[in-house]
C-alpha cells in the first residue's frame, strides 16, 4: 500500500479509539471500539484450534474490520440501532473501503459481503465471538453500569448466532451462567432467571 494511502486508512482507524460502546470496562470507564474488536480477534485466534478445517485468517480479518463502520458513525447499541442507521453505516463503509487501493478494496468488500450473508462458518464463528466479547465485557464490569434491559439480554445476547457450533452452544450457556452469578452475587433484579 502507498504511504499516504496507508496512513490515512490508519487515520479512519484512529477514530475507533476515540468512539466509545456503550459497554464499560472492569475499571469503570467506557470501552472503546477499538478495544471491543481487538478482544475480538484475540478470541478468534484463542479458538483456532477448535475449528481446525476453517480459515481462521479470514475469521480474524473478519474481526479486525467488522466495526470499522462505527468510525464514521459512532457506536449505536444493538438495541437502539434501526434499519435506517444500518443501511447509512453501510453506505459510509462501503464509499470509504471503495476508495481504498487494491487489493483492499476488494478484499474488504468481499470480506464485507460475507459477514453480512451470514452463509459461511467464518462468518458464523466471528458473528458468535462479537456477540460473546460483549457479555464478557458485561460480566467484567461493574453491575452498577448494566442498563435495566441488560439484566435479561445478556442471558440470551448471541444465542442465535452460537447455535452453528457446539463449541460457541457451550461459551454462550457458559456466559449466561455467569451473568446469572453476577446478578445472584452483586445484586440487581432478583425475578431473573
């Protein structure tokens, strides 16, 4: 890649320090984009060994990118994010990866178009562990930074997304049992399940 090509791609990247979730951290402050999807690929490269026959460079690529969007929006919670804030972080995305010089332009859409169908076990595989990094970092934090809804989201966050896989079936039945533990130990609604 070009120099200046390279270090304005970094630019755009930069920004995911500076775009905080909605999530904290165990030390009360807001995580970052950047941090969330670096966790995310550190979980990837952590499971290799699970999934032997996938191609598990596609899978952190998958995670290394999969938020870059959010440079230009900002992170929008699951639960809040319309159709319309989809379809514009979309547009944003693709106008910015197009304008990238080859090979990653096309690698990324590629990327891209297969993480959006969802038809792949690399994309399945990094669509369950985006989803876990999340209650993890939940199960981390401080109970005291759990929106009300959060008390029941977290037990079934990602549950579509991990059934393609008795390894993520069993982290995400085992993250559950955790926000269980959390709620049951550090107080918080006790009419939860």
């Amino acid at each position: 890649m070009e120099i200046k090509a390279f270090i304005d791609a970094l630019a755009v990247a930069e920004r995911l320090k500076n775009n905080t979730r909605h999530s904290w951290t165990s030390e009360n402050r807001h995580e970052s984009v950047a941090e969330h999807s670096w966790r995310v690929a550190l979980m990837a490269y952590f499971v290799k060994d699970e999934y032997p026959d996938l191609d598990m460079d596609k899978v952190i690529r998958m995670c290394l990118i999969h938020d870059l969007g959010e440079a230009f929006t900002g992170d929008i919670p699951t639960f809040l994010k319309t159709g319309e804030n989809e379809i514009h972080e979309a547009e944003v995305l693709a106008e910015w990866v197009a304008s990238l010089p080859e090979p990653f332009c096309t690698e990324m859409r590629e990327l891209y178009r297969e993480m959006d169908a969802q038809e792949t076990k690399e994309a399945k595989l990094y669509k369950s562990l985006d989803r876990m990094e999340a209650i993890v970092q939940h199960n981390e934090a401080p109970i005291s930074t759990w929106l009300p809804l959060e008390y029941e989201l977290n037990l079934v966050y990602g549950k579509e997304q991990c059934a393609f896989s008795p390894y993520t079936k069993a982290l995400q039945e085992t993250l559950k049992e955790a926000c269980l533990e959390k709620i049951r130990r550090e107080g918080g609604k006790e009419d939860q399940p």
